[in-house]
C-alpha cells in the first residue's frame, strides 16, 4: 500500500513517496471511455457507431445507453476484483469526444469527467493507481479504428488546430487531478503513429511542458513512434517520463501459430520473445530508464479454444521475461465480449443474445481487425494482393506494409461501414428498462471470469521491486 506520496523516477525505478520501489501492474480498461469493435461487437469506429445508434434510439434513449453502459461497465465489484488478485493499476484509455466537441473546440465538456472521476475514486479505495491514457485525440493520432478514425490516415500530425487542441485538454486533465496522488500519471498518446517521424517530438514536448506547467507531480508515460515500438528519435530521457512500448507477441495474435512455432512466418519460442522486448526496450536499457509495456496479451478465440492452452503459455513466459527485467506492465485487456478479456459478457446474456447475428455476420466477412481472419472472404482479398505484388512490388506504406493497409482499406473500412447500421438496428425499438437489463450484461456479477487467466497474472502481481 502506497504511504500516499506522489510517484517519482529514479534511474531504472519508480519510486513511492516514501522513497520505496514500486511496480504498475494491472489492467488496461479498454472499450470503456474509448470503446473498440471487438471488446463490445460493434463494427468500424466509435464515433459510427454511436451516430447510427443515435438515429435507431433517439437522443433520450441514447443517452441512457452509453450512461448505463460506462457506469455497469466498471463498478466496485471491477475494482475489488482487480485488488484481490494483488495487482495495483488500472489504465484508463479514454476518447477525447468526452471532454470537447468537433464542432466546439477548446470548450472542455464538465460532463466528461463524472465517470472518470467515479472510477479513479474506486480505484483508489482499494489501492489502485490509475494512468490516464489519451487513447483517441483529435485529428487521429495512428491509422486504425482504435483511435476513433474512420479513415487509414493520421491527421493530427499535419494539423496544428488538432495538436493545440490536444495540449488544451491535457491542461485541463492536468487541473482536475493534479492533487490526486493516486492518479499515478499521464499517458499523453496512446500508440503515436507520426509517418514522417518529424512531428512526433515537438508534440511530445509541447505536451509534456503543457502538463508540467500545470502539474509538476504525476509521472508522464511516453510510448515509441509506429505503434509504441520506435523510439530512435528520442533523444536524452526527461524528467518523470516513464518510457512505454506495446509488446505483443506473434503467437498471441488471432492468427497467430503454436507456441512454440512458426506465427506469420517466423519462428517464435521463449528466446524470439526475449529478444523481441529487449528490441522494443532498447531506448529505455540503455538510458538506464524504467520500462512499462503499457500493452501486451494473446487473444482467446472462443471458436478455437485447443488453442488457448499455447497462449497460456506465451503469456507466462512473458510474464517471467517481465519479472527479470523488473518491468511494470499493464495487460490488454480488462473487459470484453469474450476474445481477450480476464471478464466478460456471458455468451447468453442479454446483450450478446441481442447483438449476436450482426457479430456473426461480422466475424464471416473478416471485419474485425483483432479478432478475425479473412478465411471466409480470400476470394475478394487474394486477388487484390496478387494485384499489388505484381504492379507495386516495392510498396510499403507507413506502418504496416502492403497487405496490413489492404486489410485496413477493404475489411476494416469497406466491409465494415455498411455493417454499422445493421448493427444499429438490432436495438430498435427496445424500452429504457430494456436497454437497462442489456447493460446490465456488462456487471461484474454477470460476466464470466477466466479465472486460468486471472490465475496467472496473480502469481505475478507482487514480485519485489529490485531493492526491496
């Protein structure tokens, strides 16, 4: 238990106010004020969504939703949960929609803070720090759906209007819980994907020096360039930043391989992991800067579940890999519909019963980024592969290469648009009680615990900072 003091840095650690070692692990609590398709079901981006369910329900009735929605979603049963398997940190990934309007810039929605606050709160009644994290910003910060963008471009990196925007709520984050020790900091971007590579560091330092200047305290959490993983353009480590990279593993993936085996053409066992992460770390070994993987996780497939027992054990050997090199880790992901999440939805509940005919058609087009594969539409994608192997064979755009930016364009963005209406029109119709009792589906006493999950992550919750 923390004595209460701010969080701090020194060299390789961070400290409690009492000067005592401390590692951040828990959660990340995505698809909750930044929601994603495949942690609730819906197709394409947030903002499409709720667009569409806004036509079906009308504005009381959408109201209703989303409020009973964020408040079931995470209650004190969530927090006591997390508190009991002796982890100490919940990251918040939270959209920006909530505290400012597109057609109302620089005007801070008060409202946007009441859940954030309820949950901060809970969270520190039971020990748990929390890092907020800025995971959609304005103008889109990467190329996917989980940043809230409709499109396969970043424009918050040519478009000061969005970066001034940015630094204005951070103030604004920053005035609201600068003298809230258990805010155990600021995480300013989630997953920054700047093509150019020139943007990315006077934006983090017109960040950092707007939220110093606020607040001197909380730690900054700043995460490498394409996706969390580039951090070349660095420089010297700054004060009170805490250096993130995104570590997921190839076998974790949807379409990942055995464990230990060949993922997406590589060989990967115990040893590919290692390296992987002192890859992804190298920035912060050699700065002598402490590390947290600020994502990680394999994927469940409920419809392939012979090959939960492999992800298991990449898992753990992760785990071990992160207790050697003292790292602090927050694991993707809290709570879901059942891919990836230690809790989530029963399969019969009413939500999933509502939803499950649109999810079927999704998961049979490939329309889920992170949790499908397009096994049942490589009619349409193979074609177009061949098609740009043969007439653009040295194409690789920024991030991900020719074939992730077909997917990302075609089954993530084509197929997925006119899947959000249908989505929309499973809730027609239906009362405030029912919309209740849907949501509801998302209580803690209602979903499913993975407790072989929940185990694992206990048994590595209380290592010992080194020094103690």
């Amino acid at each position: 238990m923390s004595d209460g003091g701010f969080l701090s840095t020194r060299g390789s650690q961070i400290l409690d106010g009492g000067g005592n070692p401390v590692l951040l692990r828990g959660f990340g609590l995505g698809g909750w004020m930044n929601m994603e398709n495949f942690i609730t079901g819906y197709p394409a981006n947030e903002e499409a969504q709720r667009e569409a369910l806004r036509k079906v329900l009308g504005e009381e009735k959408y109201e209703l939703f989303f409020d009973r929605f964020l408040e079931y979603f995470f209650e004190e049963e969530d927090a006591r949960f997390i508190a009991s398997l002796g982890l100490n940190c919940l990251r918040l990934p939270i959209n920006y929609r909530h505290f400012e309007d597109d057609m109302a810039p620089f005007e801070i929605k008060e409202e946007g803070f009441g859940h954030l606050d309820r949950v901060i709160e809970l969270c520190a009644r039971y020990g748990i720090y929390t890092i907020i994290d800025l995971h959609a910003l304005p103008g889109y910060q990467n190329q996917h759906w989980h940043s809230d963008n409709p499109t396969h471009k970043a424009f918050f990196w040519k478009h000061k209007h969005f970066q001034d925007r940015a630094v204005h709520l951070w103030e604004a984050i920053a005035d609201r819980y600068k003298n809230n020790r258990w805010v155990a900091g600021y995480n300013p971007i989630n997953e920054p994907a700047d093509p150019t590579e020139q943007m990315i560091m006077p934006v983090y330092r017109r960040l950092y020096e707007a939220i110093r200047s606020v607040d001197p305290n909380p730690l900054i959490f700043l995460e490498g360039n394409r996706y969390s993983q580039d951090f070349h353009m660095f420089g010297e480590p700054w004060e009170g930043v805490v250096y993130a990279n995104h570590d997921y593993a190839l076998p974790g993936f949807v379409d990942g391989g055995p464990y230990p085996g060949v993922s997406r053409g590589e060989y990967v066992d115990k040893n590919a992991l290692e390296e992987t992460f002192l890859r992804r770390s190298r920035y912060m070994l050699e700065h002598g800067t402490h590390i947290w993987v600020g994502e990680f996780g394999p994927v469940y497939p409920q419809w392939d579940p012979e090959s939960h027992e492999s992800r298991y054990r990449v898992l753990e050997d992760q785990l071990e890999i992160y207790d050697r090199h003292q790292v602090s880790w927050s694991i993707w992901l809290y709570k879901d519909i059942g891919l990836q999440g230690v809790v989530h939805a029963a399969p019969d509940s009413p939500y999933m019963e509502r939803i499950r005919p649109a999810l079927e058609k999704k998961i049979r087009l490939g329309a889920d980024s992170w949790g499908t594969t397009d096994e049942h539409i490589r009619d349409v994608m193979e074609p177009l592969e061949r098609l740009f192997e043969r007439e653009f064979p040295g194409y690789s755009p920024f991030p991900f290469g020719a074939k992730r930016d077909i997917e990302q364009l075609v089954r993530h963005i084509l197929i997925s648009e006119p899947l959000v209406p249908e989505f929309a029109e499973r809730f027609r119709g239906v009362s405030e009680d029912e919309i209740d009792e849907l949501m509801r589906s998302f209580r803690f006493e209602n979903c499913v615990k993975r407790t072989r999950l929940a185990g694992i992550l206990s048994r590595h919750a209380k290592l010992p900072a080194a020094g103690q």
